[in-house]
C-alpha cells in the first residue's frame, strides 16, 4: 500500500447539486471512510452552489495537495470542478477539464468514437418530438431515450412501443438535450479502467429493462457475474475497446466504460464514466475487489493518479467531433 503521509493534505468534494447528489454523497462517505483507515489527512467538502468560497479560504489558510473529486453529474463530472481546482493550483484526480466536458456529452462521445471506427449503436439528436418520429422510423423499436449529458441513467428510458414515445420524450428533456439510441439486444458490460489498465468486465444482470437508476442503486435482485463468462480472448478485446474509447475522449486517472454485447459477440459502446460511483453497489470497487485491491488500496491509488494524465488521444480524435 502506498504511503499515505505522502498525499499531504487532501481535500474530498462530494455531494454537488445535480440529480445524483444523493449518489455522490454515498460514494463520498464510502471514499472518505476508507481514505482516514488509510490515514489520509483528509478535509471533506460537501459542495453547494457556494462552495468556491469555503475552498479558496480552507486553501489559502493551509494549501491542500490533491484533491479527489467524487462528485457525479453536472458540476462535478463536466469539467466545471476540474477547472476551478485549476485555477486553485490543487492536482485533481481523474481526467482534466476537457476530458471532462466531452466525458458528460454522450453526443461528443459518439461522434469521436464513430469518427475513430469504434461501434457504437446508430443515434439521433432530436429537439423535438415531430424529430423523436422521424428519428424512431429510421432506428425502429426498440430504442432508447436519453439526455444528451446526465448520468446513473437519469431521465433514460427504452421505448418498446410507439405510442411510449412522447412520455419518454419529455421526461429527458426535463435534464437538457435529448437523443436516441437504437437498442443492442444482448448483454449489458461494464470495464472499470484504474491509471492505464483495464479491470475485469463484469457482466450486468437485472429483470429491469436495462440497467436503470433503480437497478444501479436500489435494487437487490441485480446480479453482478465477475468473472463475466465471456473467454479470455473476448474479454480481452472489450477491455482494449474500453481503453481505446476512454483514451479518445480524453480519459484519465479512472473510468469506467460501458457495452451492449450482441448475441453476434460484437461490443457496442455504450457511454463513458469519469467519474464512476463508490456505493456499496458500484461497479469499480467490485471490479478492484476481483483482483485482490481492497476499498483502502483503491482509494489510494486513484489519489495517486492526481496531477497527471494517462490519455493518448488518437490522431484525427478532434476533428470527429465536428461529424454527425
């Protein structure tokens, strides 16, 4: 285990105010439990829309030396913290403001992934819902329903009948821009990526139509298959396809990427974590417990990613988000 008094002085952000901060203060109990057993000089902060001025004033009584982000959503995963913390001078961990911001953006992600020959299942991006028709008549049924940049599967919804449509609609339109996915059927994977290597996929099982809010958080007749059943050589190749996608968005520290595996074997993307949960029913620590790094170990190596980058973008990754 790493040295904890070589952190100094660290400052955990939790809590935020979009709508999974009731997720992200969970995590941050779980993050802040584990960094003190370590013993980590750790000052928690629960962030408001007021918290710039508790922070530059705990900083400037007494600097802190890194700061671990486990902030989930708007304000906390779209690079707005990550930019404040810059400014500050305070190394963070995860990846950096741009990372970030495109991270947030299913839509940008897509496009790079798309651009840079990666799969992803076909899209549109519709502002209204004469565009959500249109749009249903070229993917078919059945098809997801998403905000553009909210995460835990937030105002999502998989539309298996026409007439579902405009309900699913508008309730993602309640957290911004909105598009649709046409649905993988198969199996729901998930790689948790820990400073440059992938950790084991684990399979997600749920009797919900796909892995939702409920199923993520509150459920628990969700099943989690680690080892995920696929071969070495395929689970391999999801895991290169996470670190391949997390890297072109600008990826950094940790992650998390998300699949639909056919019944063909072939991996869809899904979306990217930057900031992933740390509950009792989260995905990275479960993927880190199958290779024998307990909550404490975890915890501290993703500290000790603060302050530098793992990410490679592939050439040509900035000029796929100008496509379509």
């Amino acid at each position: 285990m790493r040295d904890p008094k070589a952190f100094g002085r660290v400052v955990l952000l939790m809590g935020g105010w979009s709508s999974e901060r009731a997720v992200s203060l969970k995590s941050g109990a779980t993050v802040e439990a584990a960094l003190k057993r370590a013993g980590v000089d750790v000052t928690v902060i629960d962030v408001g829309p007021d918290f710039l001025v508790p922070l530059a004033a705990a900083h400037a009584e007494r600097p802190f030396d890194r700061a671990f982000i486990i902030l989930h959503g708007r304000g906390g995963e779209d690079g707005r913290i990550q930019a404040v913390l810059e400014l500050l001078g305070i190394p963070y961990t995860g990846t950096d403001v741009t990372g970030s911001a495109i991270g947030m953006d299913k839509l940008a992600c897509k496009r790079i992934w798309r651009g840079e020959g990666l799969p992803t299942p076909p899209w549109a991006l519709v502002d209204t819902i004469d565009e959500a028709r249109t749009a249903l008549d070229d993917l078919g049924l059945p098809v997801m329903v998403k905000p553009v940049a909210e995460g835990s599967s937030v105002g999502v919804a998989k539309v298996d009948r026409a007439e579902d449509l405009p309900a699913a609609f508008e309730e993602a339109r309640r957290f911004g821009r909105v598009m649709m996915e046409r649905f993988v059927r198969g199996g729901e994977y998930t790689v948790a990526i820990l400073d440059g290597r992938p950790l084991p996929a684990i399979l997600l099982a749920t009797p919900h139509a796909f892995y939702d809010y409920n199923a993520k958080y509150l459920a628990d007749d969700t099943e989690y298959r680690i080892p995920c059943g696929l071969d070495a050589a395929d689970e391999t190749h999801m895991q290169q396809i996470a670190l391949r996608a997390f890297a072109l968005i600008g990826g950094s520290g940790w992650g998390r990427v998300d699949f639909m595996r056919d019944a063909e074997g072939n991996c869809w993307l899904i979306e990217v974590n930057t900031v992933p949960g740390m509950t009792d029913h989260s995905l990275v620590p479960m993927a880190a417990r199958a290779v024998g790094i307990d909550i404490e170990t975890l915890c501290l190596e993703i500290l000790a990613t603060a302050g530098h980058t793992d990410a490679k973008p592939a050439r040509g990754a900035g000029d796929a988000l100008g496509q379509s």
